[in-house]
C-alpha cells in the first residue's frame, strides 16, 4: 500500500481503502465542492417530497376501488392495453 504524503500543516487523512469507502469518498468530495449542483439536487429531494405527499391525494388507486382482486385488474389493464383505441 502506499502512503500519500501532504504537504507540511495538512491534515493527513489515510486514502480510504475498499471500493465502496472509495467510491462514497468521491461522492462526498464531489458534493462539497458543489455550488449549484447543491441547489439542484435540494430542489430534486423537495419535488419528490412533495409528490409523495401530494400524490396520494390527487391521483387515487382507480383500480383498487372498482375491482376486488389482482387477477381482475390485471386482467383490466392487459385488455386496455391491448385492444386499439378509436381516435376522435
């Protein structure tokens, strides 16, 4: 193994050494040095966030409702999904 050597005053951080300690360290760099990737990824987390709350109120389980079992909302779908639609 070799060891890095930083310059004198430095703090001297031993290089992480399986791929997954190396692979979440340059994840974690990358995001440090980040300024409007930062941004992005917050704004991301806050609309997920909000669909997953949001989202159960405005899009209801259609198929939960007007049918008992699995079997006949799987049969449901493959029927919609195969049949062609008539286009206005």
């Amino acid at each position: 193994m070799r060891v890095l050597r930083s310059p004198p005053g430095a703090d001297e951080v031993a290089p992480p050494t399986s791929l997954l300690s190396r692979a979440v360290s340059m994840y974690v760099d990358g995001f440090r040095s980040m300024r409007l990737g930062r941004t992005l990824w917050a704004l991301l987390v806050l609309k997920l966030a909000a669909f997953a709350v949001i989202g159960h109120r405005y899009f209801p389980d259609v198929l939960h409702a007007q049918f008992d079992s699995d079997e006949a909302r799987a049969e449901h779908v493959l029927k919609r999904l195969s049949t062609p639609q008539e286009t206005p």
